[in-house]
C-alpha cells in the first residue's frame, strides 16, 4: 500500500475493488474485521452489512443483474439526483457497493460531504482542545477547509510557506 502511496496511485483500487484492497492489507483487515464481527457487543444489524460487503451481495443494481432480477446496472441515485437538476441521465455510471459509499454518486454526495466535514470538525475541535500554549503548531484553516493555492493568496501564509519553496 505505501509502495502504490509513493507512486501516486491510490485513486484507483489495487485490487479491483476497495474491499478487495482492504481486505488484502497485511495485517489489518481479516484480524480487525474479525474482531468487529466477533464481538458480542456489536447488534446483528451492524454486522450485515458488512457482511454483506465483503461477500459482494449488497443489493445493488449490478449485483441484482448479476442474479438476473434487475436488467439495468445504472446507479439509481444518480439517475434521480441527475432527474432533479435537469440534467442528462446519459452515460450513468453502475450501481455498485464502492459506487454509492463513495463522493462520485450524484445522489450521494451531498451526504457524503456533510459526513466528511462532520468528522474534519470533531477532528479539529479536538486537536485545539489537546494543544498546549507551547506548542508551535499552529492550524492554517480553522473553520473550513482550503486550498493551498488559496491559502497562498493570504499574506500571512506567504511568511510561513511560499509557492517556490515546495517546487
């Protein structure tokens, strides 16, 4: 994974599917999944779907194709998402497990969005609630994210980091 990290390429699963990829980490994946499945805390509700995942049976349209109880494999989100705004429904991608938990789902994103931004704040929150008054670091983007071409357009981010340093 961090060979595939250093050459840049992990926009794309290695093995064909990101659960195929978390599943082959070393180390990692079995033992923690089996864990999580293992545990008697955890309610049967929360589990299957991950059992589900894992075995490649999530009802998604290109799994019902596959059983031959659906003939369209197009994401149905994206067809309503893409309905309401008017645009075309055209070249719709396929409905798959990795689709609809991912941004690329037109009819997902805006939750997606919102989970991330949820999580980035909580995060943030809890990184100044631990920063002790001697320390140097010090947050560049304190209520929203940004880009770094913006952050240059700021005179204060000038001094700490210049564009001509990091090329």
């Amino acid at each position: 994974m961090q060979a595939r990290a250093e050459q840049g390429n992990i926009n794309h699963p290695a093995y064909g599917t990101w659960t195929a990829d978390f599943m082959l980490w070393q180390n990692e994946s079995r033992t923690f999944l089996g864990k999580y499945l293992n545990d008697l805390r955890v309610p049967w509700r929360h589990k299957r779907p991950e059992i589900m995942a894992t075995a490649g049976i999530i009802p998604v349209a290109k799994w019902l194709a596959k059983i031959k109880q659906q003939s369209d494999v197009s994401c149905r989100l994206c067809k309503r998402a893409r309905e309401q705004r008017g645009a075309s429904t055209e070249n719709l991608p396929e409905e798959t497990y990795e689709h609809i938990n991912s941004a690329f789902c037109d009819g997902i994103v805006t939750t997606v969005t919102a989970a991330h931004l949820l999580i980035w704040r909580h995060l943030y929150a809890s990184m100044q609630a631990a920063q002790t008054p001697a320390s140097k670091l010090r947050f560049v983007t304190q209520d929203k994210e940004s880009s770094i071409n913006t952050k240059w357009q700021e005179k204060e981010f000038k001094q700490i980091c210049s564009r001509e340093s990091l090329t």
